[in-house]
C-alpha cells in the first residue's frame, strides 16, 4: 500500500488537534492530521460552546494565557479571517440560590478581582436588567463580562479549514490502529487506510489518548467522562448569556472528589450524585440547551435520562420559561478528563519527537485554540513557552511496566 510521509503527523482532528495543525501550518511546517471520522465527530463538536474568560489577571497564568489566548483566537477567525462560526460576546451569569452559595461568591469574587480578574457580583434585580427571564428567587449572580460563545462544530471545521488552506494536509476516515518507531527518531503509523511516516507525532485525540499512549508503551492518564445536554425547540431570543449556577463551585471548592483513579470535579461517584452541576445558552438557530452531569462512564456515549430530568429541573429553577419548554432531544460526548485536573500539553520524554495536547476537560472548546497554538509553538521553536511548565506530561505520562 503507498506510504504516506510527512514532517509532523497529527491525531485527532477536534479542537486541540486542528488548532495545533493550523498554527504549524501557519509556521510554513509541513503537517497532515489523521482523523477516524469527521472533523469535529466527537467532544469537539456536541458541546455547549461556551468559551470561558475572566481576563488575563495581574499575574498570567496557564489557565488565562488558555482562556483568553483561545478568546483571542476565536475573536481573529470569526472577525478578520471571516469564517462565521456564531462567535458572540455573550458574557456569562452564575446563578447563587442559597445563603452558602453567595457567601462563597462574595469572597471568589473579592479574590478574583483583587488578582485582576474581571468579574462582578449583581443582585437579581440587576441581572434581571441583563438578562430578563432570570428567576427572582435568586439569591443574585456572579457576572463573567468577557464570557463568549461560538458554534463547536462551525468553530472545530473552520480551524481545520484554516489548516488545510495554510497548506495542511488533513486526511479523515483514518483511524490510527498501531504506532511503531521507524528508525532512531521517527514513526509509522499504521491507520485503518494507508501508513503513514513522520518524524514528529502529535497526541490529539481527546478521550481517547490513553489507547494511542498505550500503543506506544506509555500511560497518558486521561480519562473518559460522558458529559450529557438537552435542548429545546428553536425559539426567539429569550437568553442571551451563557448560564451556569453556583452550586457545583462551591461543592468542587470544599470537596474537588479526586483519588488516584477517579479525577476531580465529577458530578458523581459511581451512581451516586455528589453534585447538581449547570451551563447552558440559546444557539443562534433558537434553541437553548443546558448540561451538566460529568459521570465516569468508559466509553458509553448514551444519555442518562434521570441525570437530563434533574439538569432540566435546575435549569428551570434559574430560568422558569424552561419549565413548560419540553425537551426535544438529548445527547453526549466524552470529554478528556486528567487524573490530576490539569491540561497535558507538551513534549512526552520516554520518547523522541512525541507530543500530546489534551487534558482540556469540560472546557477544551474555550481553551483548546491556545492549547493548540502554544504547542505548535513549542515545536516550531523547539522552546518550551513558560507557560506551558504547569502543563508538562513529564509530571504523568509514565511508561508501562
Ligand atoms: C456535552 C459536552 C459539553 C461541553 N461543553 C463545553 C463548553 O461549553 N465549553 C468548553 O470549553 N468545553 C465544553 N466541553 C468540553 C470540550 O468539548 C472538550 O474539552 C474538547 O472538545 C476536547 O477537544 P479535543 O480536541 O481534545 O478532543 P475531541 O473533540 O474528542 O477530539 C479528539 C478526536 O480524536 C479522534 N480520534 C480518537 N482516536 C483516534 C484514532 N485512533 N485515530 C484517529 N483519530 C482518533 C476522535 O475521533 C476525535 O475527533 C463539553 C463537552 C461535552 C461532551
């Protein structure tokens, strides 16, 4: 069969993977991403597309250089590079429905702005000014100003577009079966069609990474958590906010729910529910759809109908129009969650010439473009960008015994 060759050989065509490969691509690097679908088939393209920022603060640290380098990012291909992705300056409301949850808010958002965040405590009245059909049962909302939303799919396809057009080559139905090296400081890549050599590998495949780690004698510790949603039939614009309640903060700040084998910030622990979690807005087409559970569940992508009845019963505490809006369809992904609830970008040591990009979590949609633009950076200079440090694999990938 004809062998494929490149310079840098990415897997995974979601947001990490097809950001890292425009940003080489801009680089003038000769890059080609193999997908096993579509683009954008997986996490990358059935989330909420909320794109979460609070501002760089006084001290940039990964998190900001992730948020607001991706804000950035996602502003430039909407605005100037022209591809309409439904990007929108939303801003974001954080619903407070109890004593302890405002509390807490109160000193967050006294932290946060003494570090030079932009966020601000409203009452419900004025919330209410902002975003009308709020509940006035609140107790009163964290505000997120520089909170955004795009549309996952028309995002993820119009980096990958922007790769291909930079000169990448992006090949899909290519699903990676087996990774051998190929001489001292390269790979073959054995795929569901053709092999394929490179002298560089990138890891971006999502949930999936710890299968292409383990093909390569490595533990990636990322894990699989189904994340579910709901939506509503199309309807005129009534939310105009991303919206998200308080509740999953505080219980994650007392209690993050982390061992050795289960990462932290889950909803549950095994069936037990520890936690109600929620976000949530209206897409351009009219529909609002709301989420939120984050369950250990390996690979299964089914929804779980109890968990979309409590997520529709809280999103209708916040916005009481969702009470009488029925539910018109359900969905899930799986989202790369790592052990140790910090992104895995950079260079993997056991090996030559290997990097990963992942560990993104329930918000690699608003962090994955400056996950992937730092990462093709670091490959392009071969100078691992400060920031990145917190992100090292070196801290968790290990080889397997
Ligand atoms: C329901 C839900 C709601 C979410 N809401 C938000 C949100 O509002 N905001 C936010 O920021 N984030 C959100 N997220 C999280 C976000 O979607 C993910 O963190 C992000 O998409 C991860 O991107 P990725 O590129 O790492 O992985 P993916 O999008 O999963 O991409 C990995 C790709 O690798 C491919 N692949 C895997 N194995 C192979 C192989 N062997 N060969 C070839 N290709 C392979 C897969 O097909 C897939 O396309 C949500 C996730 C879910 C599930």
């Amino acid at each position: 069969m004809h062998m494929i060759e490149t310079e840098i050989l990415i897997i995974g065509g979601g947001i990490a993977g097809a950001s890292t490969a425009y940003h080489l691509a801009q680089y003038g690097r000769h890059v080609m991403l193999l997908e096993r679908d579509e683009i954008a088939s997986e996490a990358s393209g059935v989330n909420a597309g909320a794109i979460g920022a609070i501002g760089w603060g006084n001290v940039p640290n990964l998190e900001s250089y992730l948020t607001m380098g991706s804000l950035e990012i996602f502003k430039s291909l909407h605005v100037e590079l022209g591809y309409d992705i439904e990007f929108r300056r939303s801003g974001a409301l954080q619903a407070i429905q109890t004593e302890a949850e405002y509390a807490y808010t109160q000193r967050r958002v006294m932290e946060l702005r003494s570090q030079g965040y932009t966020v601000d405590l409203l009452s419900t009245w004025e919330a209410q000014t902002i975003e009308p059909e709020l509940s006035p049962a609140l107790l009163g909302c964290l505000y997120m100003p520089l909170r955004a939303q795009a549309d996952p799919k028309k995002a993820t396809r119009a980096f990958a577009t922007a790769a291909e057009r930079s000169g990448a080559r992006i090949l899909l139905n290519h699903e990676v079966t087996e990774i051998h090296p190929h001489g001292d400081a390269a790979y073959q890549v054995e795929t569901s069609r053709e092999p394929c050599r490179a002298a560089i590998l990138v890891i971006a495949a999502g949930a999936w990474c710890g299968g292409l780690g383990a093909m390569l004698g490595l533990r990636i510790p990322i894990m699989p958590v189904r994340g579910q949603m709901w939506a509503s039939a199309p309807l005129p614009p009534r939310v105009f906010h991303t919206i998200s309640a308080a509740e999953s903060s505080l219980q994650w700040h007392t209690a993050p729910g982390n061992d050795n084998q289960t990462p932290p910030y889950l909803t549950h622990r095994g069936q037990q529910r520890l936690t109600r979690h929620l976000y949530g807005r209206q897409t351009r087409a009219g529909e609002i759809i709301f989420g939120g559970d984050r369950q250990l569940a390996e690979y299964d992508k089914t929804p779980d109908a109890a968990g979309i009845e409590v997520n529709h019963g809280h999103a209708a505490e916040v916005l009481p129009l969702l009470r009488e809006l029925p539910i018109t369809r359900t969905w899930a992904g799986l989202m790369p969650f790592p052990l140790d609830g910090v992104p895995i970008i950079g260079k993997i040591p056991q090996r030559p010439n290997l990097y990963v990009v992942s560990g993104l979590a329930s918000s690699g949609f608003g962090r994955g473009p400056m996950a992937g633009k730092l990462l093709a950076e670091y490959i392009h200079t071969g100078h691992r960008p400060h920031v990145l440090a917190e992100a090292d694999p070196a801290r968790c990938v290990t080889l397997v015994e």
